[in-house]
C-alpha cells in the first residue's frame, strides 16, 4: 500500500490516518501489536443497575434450572470387599449443608419403640433407631417481610430437605420446607398479612395509589413465598396447603410432592386442589399455602442395599404371617408358602380392603376420588 521506506515511516504514515480516518483507525487498533500500543482498559458491567423486576427473573430462570437439572444417582458397589453395599445407591447433594443444625431450632425426639404408655406393642416394626433430635420447622409463616435462605439443610426426620432463613430486619432465625430449586442467598417472603406496607408505600409515590398486577405478581409469585390461595392465580403449582384460615400447612409435604390450584369459586369462600394422588378436594380461600414443589424428589431412588441401614433407621424386621404357624397367624401352618386359600388378612383376622369404619363417613370436602 504504502512503498517502503522502514517500519517506522510505515507506523507514523499509520498514525497519521487514524486520526482523520476512523475505519482505518479501527482496523489498527486491531491488528496492532502489545508491545506499542497500550492496553485498552475493560469495561466492567454494574450488576447493581439492573432493575428489581431483572434480579427477580434471574433469580427464576435460576431456580428453574435447578430444579430440572438431574442429581446424579452415586453407587457405593465395592464388589467383594464390601458385600453390604453392593446395592446401596443414593442421591448426591452437594448443595446441602455438612455442619450441625442449629441447637436452639432443635429438641430431642424421644423414642417410643411403637410401644404405648404401658409398655404394649402397638406398632410393629419400629425399634432401635439412632438418636435425632426434631428440627422445628415453622409452617405457619406468621412473620411478615423479606427473609433470606443462609443455608439448605438435611433433615433426617422428613423425606425432603429444609432451609434456615433469617428475617431481614428482626435477624430471628428459623426453619421451612425447601422448595425445589432453592438456595443460599434468594429470598423468600410471607404474605398472610396481606400485601405489604411498603409495596402500598411505594405505589402511593409512583403509581398515585393504584396497585400494579404485573409489580405485584413479579413480586409474590416466587418459589418458596407463603401466600393466601386468593391470591394465587388459577394452575399455580403449590405445597404446604393449611385446611384452617390462620392455621399450619398440613397437606402435602413430602419430598418431590406437589399440588395444582385448579379453580376459585370466591361466591363459596373455597378453592379446588388436585393433590399428589390425584384426589380433588375443596379447601378454604383463606387458607395458606407455598409455592414450588417439595425438595428432594430423588428421595425414592434411595437404595438401602442391606437390613443393618433400615435397622439404623428404626425399622425392625417383620415375619411373614405364611412363615408361623397356624396359631399365630391366620396365614400359618401347612407346608410350603400357601396360605391354604385363604383371603389375605391381618395377624389379628382383618380381611384386606376391607372397611374398618363401623359407620359411614363422607367426605364433604371431597370432589373427586384419586380411583376415579
């Protein structure tokens, strides 16, 4: 391009474009050696300026993630050094904290052996477990205001896995039911008493006192918050569902359960719920429930792999009712595995499916069976 006279008289005749040419000033900025030109300084994007409504679908598309993503199954083989685990296969959570719980959020669990206050088995099977103490997991929501997740915790006296939040302006701590996909740091809110102070506060000086659907949602719909069912919109998918305005959440609360808010019929003060096993029922509007779906759906790919771990867990061993004999068990006696075609019934003469109600009872609550 240029004919040549030396690199320098090619660098400065360079130069000399770039200031009057600003394609060529790009193209040199580009192909430009370290060694002569500075560095161009980076630019560092303010994660503060994003806007609250910014923050709260990233924290959504991130708990999403999470919650479809797929833990994986870990296998404890070990083949003929250790026979006891060679079907022993668990979940692995590597979000979950590896510390103690706290103590003051904690009693001990007193151990009844299925036995009642004279001394009689009336539960069999149960006997022998390893001291717990009971973690004490508020499912009532009272407190108003935002509070944060510090940690999400394993509890061993529940299938799914619970978090320890702390309230943003009183510091008191205490412990919920884990929703799918949440962690460390998000936030989550209750909002028994309505809508709060300060969302009205802020709309007094921005919107003149109307309420914003679309701030208001953006706000309350987020896993984890404890809302009033009147106030969840018609298929939110929720868990920890109270039967009393004002009382504890009651239904749905193992791991990897979750119930479907079907319809509202304000003009009878009620809603319909399909639960987990499929059962529709009616439950008050006013009542409470949360949003998300239990934690630890991969609770039942938990392969104990030998007796000695379910004797752990306070699980005795059970005889069969064909393996004693005749007086002990109606299924007794006789040779081989044959209960002598009897309809299969209870040590204690009880036919199975049978009704064990002496009177009929309804459900009034009840819209569709789970058989039907």
């Amino acid at each position: 391009m240029f004919p040549y006279r030396g690199s320098g008289y090619l660098v400065s005749r360079v130069r000399l474009l770039t200031k009057t040419t600003p394609l060529v000033s790009n193209l040199f900025l580009r192909y430009q050696s370290t060694t002569s030109i500075p560095k161009v300084k980076e630019v560092q994007v303010n994660l503060n300026a994003l806007t609250e409504l910014e923050e709260q679908d990233a924290i959504y598309r991130r708990q999403r993630k999470l919650a479809k993503t797929a833990v994986e199954i870990k296998s404890y083989a070990r083949g003929e050094l250790l026979p006891g685990s060679t079907h022993f296969k668990k979940p692995v959570h590597t979000h979950l904290h590896k510390g103690k719980p706290i103590k003051e959020l904690t009693v001990p669990k007193k151990q009844t052996s299925g036995r009642n206050n004279t001394g009689k088995i009336t539960v069999r099977g149960k006997g022998g477990a390893h001291r717990r103490r009971v973690r004490l997991v508020d499912s009532y929501r009272l407190s108003p205001g935002k509070q944060t997740v510090l940690r999400i915790e394993y509890d061993p006296n529940r299938s799914g896995h619970i978090a320890l939040i702390k309230h943003s302006v009183t510091g008191d701590l205490s412990y919920i039911l884990a929703s799918a996909g949440l962690r460390e740091g998000d936030s989550v809110e209750s909002f028994r008493a309505g809508i709060p102070k300060d969302f009205i506060k802020e709309m007094e000086e921005t919107n003149n006192g109307e309420i914003d659907d679309a701030l208001l949602s953006s706000r309350i719909i987020q896993r984890g918050n404890c809302l009033p069912l009147n106030m969840l919109p018609v298929g939110s998918i929720i868990h920890n569902i109270g039967l009393q305005p004002g009382g504890k959440g009651k239904l749905v609360r193992s791991a990897g359960t979750f119930a479907r808010l079907l319809s509202k019929h304000p003009e009878q003060d009620r809603v319909i719920i399909k639960l987990s096993s499929g059962e529709h029922r009616y439950v008050n509007i006013n009542c409470c429930a949360t949003l998300g779906v239990v934690s630890n759906k991969e609770h039942q790919s938990i392969s104990w792999g030998k007796a000695g771990r379910s004797r752990h867990r306070g699980i005795r061993p059970m005889v069969r009712g064909v393996a004693m004999n005749a007086h002990d068990h109606p299924h007794g006696g006789g040779r081989g595995k044959s209960k002598s075609n009897k309809v299969s019934q209870s040590m204690w003469g009880i036919k199975k499916f049978a009704k064990t109600r002496t009177h009929k009872h309804v459900n009034k609550n009840k819209v569709k069976d789970r058989r039907d």
